[in-house]
C-alpha cells in the first residue's frame, strides 16, 4: 500500500513539474519574443527614428479615455471594416521609421479573418499569411502578416513585400532601452533633415540639430506627467551651447506668450514653456510637464 502511495505520489509530483514547466517555458518565449531590444533588432539596419508604446500601461492609467472628437474618416473605415480599436485591442507598439519605409510590429488583439477580408474589399491581396494593399500614394504600398496570434507586422514602403522582413531577428540591439511606457530615439541626422521639424515646434526644437541622438520619453512624474528628453551631443562645449539655447529659447517664449492672453492659456504652450533643462559633459537633459487634456487633444478623432 506505501509503495502504491509513493507511486501515485512521484506521478502528482512530476505532473506537477510538467505543468509548471510547461508554463514557465510559455512565460519565457513571451518575454523573450517581446523582448524591446529583439524586435528593435528586426527592423531594417540604419539610422532610424524609432519609437515604443506601450499601450496597455496608459490604458491602465486612464491615459486612453475614449474621445469624443469626430473619428478621422481613414480610421473609421479601417475601424468599420475590421473591427480593431487601438484604445481596446492594443497593448505594445514598436515603431522605426526611416527612409526604407516606416515599420510597425504591434502586440494586441487581432481577428486575422477580418483583417485579410479588409485588405480583399480594398482591392489588395493576400498570399499565404502575407497581406498587401495599395497606399494613399502610388509610391506607397501596405503590407501586414501575422508573427503571432498575437503580434502583427506592418509595413509602409515603395516594397510590397517589405513587412516580410519583420519576420527575422537580427543581432539584438546594444543601446540601452527606456524603461518609460512612451518613448521615440531620433538620431541626429533626420533633425537636421529639411522640413523634419513641425513648424509650430521648429523654433522650440531647432536648436536640437545640434545633437547626435535625442530620446525623449513620457511617463508619470509624482500626481502627473512629465516628458523628459535625453539629448547627446559631439562635445561637452556642443552640450554647453545646446542647453543654454534651450533655456533662451524656452525664456523668450515665456515673455511672447505673456503678451498674448489667448496663446497663454493654450496647454501646447505650457507646455513649451515648462521646461528645464540641465547639462552634464556631453550630455543634455529637459524635462517639461505634460497636461492630461493635452494629451487627450492629441488623440482627439482616433
């Protein structure tokens, strides 16, 4: 009978382990898969303009409350004919753009019958897993693919074919990688890119194509929100003009600001002048103050 117990007791035990293990590898291979620095690495090689989302955290945070702005009539169709809502099916979304194309690998919740039937009723095609649809422009092509269940790969580029790239890892990428839910890298040289700026954001910002690579990242900050920006440049004297060109700049616009009622009260502008900024050796940092009914106005139609 004690022998009988110990058998039937060895069994639970590696049933047990066979489980945990199954579940421990499952855990693992989704971290692994998501891991920032490998899909980063799976974008095209070059100095590119990438971004991260993490679209779950500001969920969680209240940060994507539905708006009731008028939706844009491109999302809506996108919305009708598919059914997805980036506000309640998506959770992460890494981003590089460059002049290859823009590139997306996004993690949420897909209906992949309905995604393919959308790109069929928009007159592209679907082969295998890969889908592709004609851009706005001639010279644009759309092409998406799953990579999961529950990851999708999207590209917008002169290649038809080009989210089929997506599909491989490459080296993983060194740099170290923000902890923020929100942040863009921009390397130098698409800010000293004629016409890269906005032109409400030019003089604010122009003084940055100065720098090798700027980060800025958004994220909770004590009862609020708050972008801080990472700035490096060439050389500490580089830095050192850097910042006080950014303290003149956000100064000056604090005095024009001042004179105008109006333009005082927007938040855009608070924000502008809300900055402050510091400078250690090569580097530059800014940190401004973000409202929430800015970022509400940002998302407003989508």
């Amino acid at each position: 009978m004690a022998s009988r117990k110990r058998i039937a007791l060895a069994t639970l035990l590696a049933g047990l382990l066979l489980v945990s293990g199954g579940v421990w590898f499952r855990i693992h291979t989704r971290r692994a898969f998501f891991d920032q620095k490998l899909l980063l690495s799976r974008f095209p090689a070059g100095d590119a303009l990438a971004m991260s989302i993490d679209v779950a955290t500001l969920r969680a945070a209240g940060m994507l409350e539905k708006s009731k702005a008028p939706l844009e009539p491109d999302y809506k169709q996108f919305l009708d004919g598919t059914g997805f809502d980036y506000k309640r099916d998506l959770d992460s979304l890494v981003a590089s753009f460059s002049g290859s194309g823009n590139f997306f690998i996004a993690r949420g919740h897909f209906d992949w019958a309905k995604l393919r039937a959308y790109a069929l009723r928009a007159g592209g095609s679907c082969y295998q897993d890969l889908c592709r649809i004609q851009g706005s422009k001639p010279e644009r092509h759309i092409s998406f693919l799953p990579l999961r269940d529950d990851a999708i790969a999207l590209a917008v580029s002169t290649n038809d074919l080009a989210a089929a790239q997506l599909t491989k890892t490459g080296p993983p990428i060194k740099t170290a990688i923000p902890s923020a839910p929100v942040w863009i890298s921009v390397p130098g040289a698409e800010l000293r890119r004629q016409d890269a700026l906005p032109p409400e954001m030019h003089f604010m910002l122009s003084a940055l194509t100065s720098a090798d690579r700027i980060v800025i990242t958004l994220g909770p900050a004590g009862a609020g929100i708050e972008a801080h920006m990472d700035a490096t440049c060439r050389t500490q004297e580089d830095a050192r003009i850097l910042a006080s060109q950014l303290r003149s700049t956000t100064a000056l616009l604090k005095e024009t600001f001042a004179r105008d009622k109006k333009v005082a009260d927007d938040e855009f502008a608070a924000l502008l002048t809300g900055g402050r900024f510091d400078q250690t050796d090569r580097q530059v940092t800014g940190r401004w103050p973000v409202g929430k009914t800015l970022l509400d106005s940002l998302t407003a139609g989508i």
